[in-house]
C-alpha cells in the first residue's frame, strides 16, 4: 500500500508490519520515520535495532534479527537504513524471503533517498509494497508549502500573517530544514504575539546577511578570533541576542546528546547518522565531539542559561561577554 505524508497519520493506529520511507526532503522524511517509531512505541514495541547497510553490511543480520528474540519477548522495531537507496542483489532477496514470511512482535521500518519509477517496480519493492506501506515524501511547492509553514507554525504556537507565510515561503525557497530554523526564531522573538510580513521579513532578512550559524560553526571549530568577529558583527546588525543563545545552545545539546551515546557504546558514525547532520557540517561536528569532554560541554550549556536569564533581566550581568565565554570553552581539549 502507498501512502502520502498526509495519509500517515491515520493509517498509524492500525501498524504495518513493515514501512518503506523514501525521498529526498530530509525534514518530512525523517518526521515520518519518527512518527511510525513513535506509533510503534505506543503499541509496545519497546526495543529497537538499528542497521546500516553499506559497505562490509551482512545481510544476513537481518534476517538474525527477525528470528532472534528477546528474553523478555518484547516487541521489537529493525530499523533499517539504506543509503544508496538500492539493496543489491543479495539484499533484495533478503527483503523478499522477509516479507514472505513476516516475523511476528517485529516492526520493519526502512528509509531510503528517493527511488526511482523503476526501482519501485524491482521485485523487491513490490514485495514491501504487498507487505506494508510504501510513503514517498516529495519537497513541497506552492500551496502545498504554505500550508505547510501555517500548520507548523500553529503548531508552534505561532500567529503569522497570511502574507508573512508567502513571505517566509518565497526567501526559504523550498528547505524545510531552513523553514523550520525561522519558525523557531520568529517563536523565540515574538512568541504568541501576532506577527507581520514586515517582522518575517526583517527576522529572515538578519540571518541571510550574517546569520548565527557562522557563529556555531566557529565556536565548533574553536576558532576563537573569527567567532569573536562574527559575534560583533551580529551584535552590530541588531540580531536579537535570545536567537544567538538559542543557536548556541542548540549545538551544545547536539553535542551533549553524541557524546553520551557515544560513550554508551554506540557506533561514532552511526550516531552522527541518526541525528541527521548535513555531508558539510558531519566532520565538524565529529571534530567537536572529539575534542570536547562532556563537563566542558555542560559548563557551556549552563553559561548559555545564565545569558538567556541575563537577557530577560533575570540576572545582572554582560550576556555579550558569556556568549564569547561559551565559545573560549570551545578551546579547552
């Protein structure tokens, strides 16, 4: 059975046995995935094994995960990744002799970039198809992306103008990733107040000249001199410091959340998979983790609460002078 985004919800409170989540709109494909694991969770699904397949992958792993079961015979989610989008031979047939005899108390969900007409026509598309739900997530235009952006910005809590939507609409042109970033900026500065094309535009407007993720960037790097320059060129252009601070603290969670799986045991590369990170940002990020220890990255996330008190006159104190404070700790190995 295939289904659209929109259809998903619905079709959740009666589970599939397995789910194939195709496409290139990292966003709406990873809040679908997130969706069936949080579904399947509810239905008591209370275990989960992640795989990845590339190079040096067994396929033979998956099919020791459907048979294997747990002492406590929970049910159980094979979360299955498939990068190239293709399982090759061997995996196709892998796929096959799963689907034709689905294991009981287990959940298949497997992602993938979009596939082609022809791919979803293979042997073993089909058999996925027959099995469970295929979702094919498509980037959004048009109308499609503005009510996109007003319910994600109800669902935030958010009162924007119907010209602001088109306005937000026209500079993200299409990235959701980017979307999303504005909506919880236009969040942190306005909150429930009802808010203007002209504010949209001046919110957007700020980032696109000298925006704070060139800060994250450098302080994730420690590079201090440059981070020091970036960060007066946002206090010179006016940028709301609870946006700075959000962006920061962001990060730090981020890194917080790595580290400690990391530390649990998990695969370095895998963990940095599963949280999503952009080709371009993944080795800086991994650098960063690397180099930091987890009480230098707690310190970190408590000077940012104390800016963000400092900031809502909490607490006396030069906020400035902490945001530069979080990015020396980024120099501390």
């Amino acid at each position: 059975m295939r289904l659209n985004t929109k259809q998903l919800d619905g079709a959740l409170k009666k589970l599939a046995p397995v789910y194939f989540v195709t496409g290139d709109e990292p966003l709406q494909q990873g809040e679908v995935a997130d969706a069936i694991r949080l579904a399947a969770k509810k239905a008591g699904y209370s275990t989960r094994e992640v795989f990845s397949v590339e190079t040096g992958f067994e396929w033979g792993e998956l099919a020791l995960a459907a048979d294997s079961m747990s002492i406590f015979a929970d049910k159980k989610i094979i979360d299955l990744r498939l990068p190239s989008g293709k399982p090759g031979t061997e995996g196709a047939k892998a796929l096959i002799e799963y689907c034709q005899r689905l294991p009981e108390d287990n959940l298949l969900l497997i992602t993938a970039p979009k596939v082609t007409g022809a791919t979803l026509k293979t042997k073993w598309c089909q058999a996925l198809d027959q099995a469970g739900v295929i979702v094919q997530v498509w980037p959004l235009e048009g109308g499609a992306l503005i009510q996109w952006l007003q319910r994600r910005a109800q669902k935030r809590g958010l009162q924007i103008a119907v010209d602001g939507i088109k306005a937000l609409a026209s500079r993200i042109e299409g990235n959701l990733l980017a979307a999303s970033q504005e909506i919880e900026k236009l969040y942190i500065l306005y909150g429930s107040e009802a808010i203007s094309k002209q504010a949209v535009e001046q919110v957007v407007a700020d980032s696109s000249r000298f925006d704070v993720f060139k800060l994250t960037d450098c302080m994730l790097a420690g590079r201090l001199g440059r981070a020091n320059k970036v960060l007066n060129g946002l206090k010179a252009e006016g940028i709301a410091p609870p946006v700075i601070v959000w962006a920061l603290s962001r990060e730090i969670r981020l890194l917080i959340n790595i580290k400690i799986a990391i530390n649990q045991g998990q695969n370095k590369e895998m963990v940095l998979k599963n949280n999503r990170l952009w080709d371009k940002r993944k080795q800086l990020v991994s650098n960063a983790v690397s180099r930091m220890g987890i009480q230098v990255l707690q310190q970190a996330l408590l000077l940012c609460s104390k800016a963000d008190r400092q900031i809502k006159g909490q607490e006396q104190g030069d906020y400035w002078e902490l945001v530069l404070s979080v990015c020396v700790l980024f120099l501390i190995k």
